[in-house]
C-alpha cells in the first residue's frame, strides 16, 4: 500500500451532448519519499487526474486513498 493510491479512475465529461471518457481506469501508486511526474499531450487529462487526486474533482468510477483512508474533497486537513 502506497502513501497516495488512485485504483481505477475514470472520470467522464459531457460535451455536445455526448459523454467523453476523459480518464479511463488510471491506477497510481506512490509511496513516502518518492518523486512522481505526470507527463502527456495538450489535452490527454493530466489536469483532470490531478484535480481528481486534490480532490477538487470526483471519480466517476474508482477509488483516491490516501494513507489507506479514501479521500472525498479537500477538507481542512489537508489546506
């Protein structure tokens, strides 16, 4: 079990009437101490995801746990 866990995130947006699979079952594992860096192209959901991880956006499916605790929002622990 890692510090900061993402277990198959997907998250879908609405655009045009259609809905878009903007992350599709996105697994993380990163432990204490270590250094993590999330790189793609213009527009592939490197944003998304690491809103998602903050919390300032919620799964649409898949589990963020952080230190084994699953994390909902940004909550005053964590400003």
């Amino acid at each position: 079990m890692g510090k900061l866990e993402a277990k198959n995130i997907e998250k879908y947006f609405k655009h045009d009437g259609k809905q878009l699979k903007t992350l599709d079952g996105i697994n993380l594992n990163v432990n204490d101490g270590e250094f993590v860096c999330i790189v793609g192209t213009s527009g592939c959901g490197k944003s998304t995801f690491l809103r998602t991880i903050a919390g300032l956006e919620t799964p649409d499916s898949g589990k963020i746990l952080l230190d084994g605790q699953p994390l909902s929002d940004t909550g005053p622990d964590r400003i």
